[in-house]
C-alpha cells in the first residue's frame, strides 16, 4: 500500500491534501481521483481552471488532470458499473 495526496491547483495556488489516503494500486487510485473530482467539483463554486495533481509520499507527481476538461469523463467512468469476472 502506497499514500497518495489528491490536491488541486487553480489560478489562486495550491490546495493541499494533508492527509493524504492509503491505496493498494493503480486502479484504486483511480477511482479514489474520480471520487476526489467529483465531491470537489459538487463542494465548490469556484469557476476558475482548475486540475487534480496526486503526488505520492515522497511528493512526485503521479497523476495530473484538469478538473473541468475531464468533468464529463469521470462522471461517465464513476457510473460504469464493476462486473466481477468469473473463472472457470
């Protein structure tokens, strides 16, 4: 498990994800950063450009988007649903 950060940037700085959230991997990390936009997006007003910027613990950047260019997508791949795949 790895600590992520989900901050966002906009045109007045920098706001900080101080807690940071333990992931397993590459796919949770996705879809915690669409959780993140999506509750940012409905908690906030702001109208300004802004972008997710997750950093890792040892603060590298690992994912970087802009918040309302990707609006569209993340609501889409928030309402996929997760089929679970069954070998036989």
């Amino acid at each position: 498990m790895r600590t992520y950060f989900f901050n966002i940037r906009d045109d007045l700085g920098l706001i900080e994800d101080e807690d940071g959230i333990e992931l397993s991997g590459e796919v949770a990390l996705w879809l915690e950063a669409i959780r993140s936009v999506d509750e940012f997006v409905r908690d906030t007003s702001r109208c300004s450009p802004m972008r997710l910027e997750v950093t890792d613990s040892e603060g590298r950047t690992v994912l970087m988007t802009p918040v309302q260019a990707s609006l569209n997508t993340w609501r889409y791949l928030s309402n996929l649903a997760v089929v679970p795949l069954s070998l036989h």
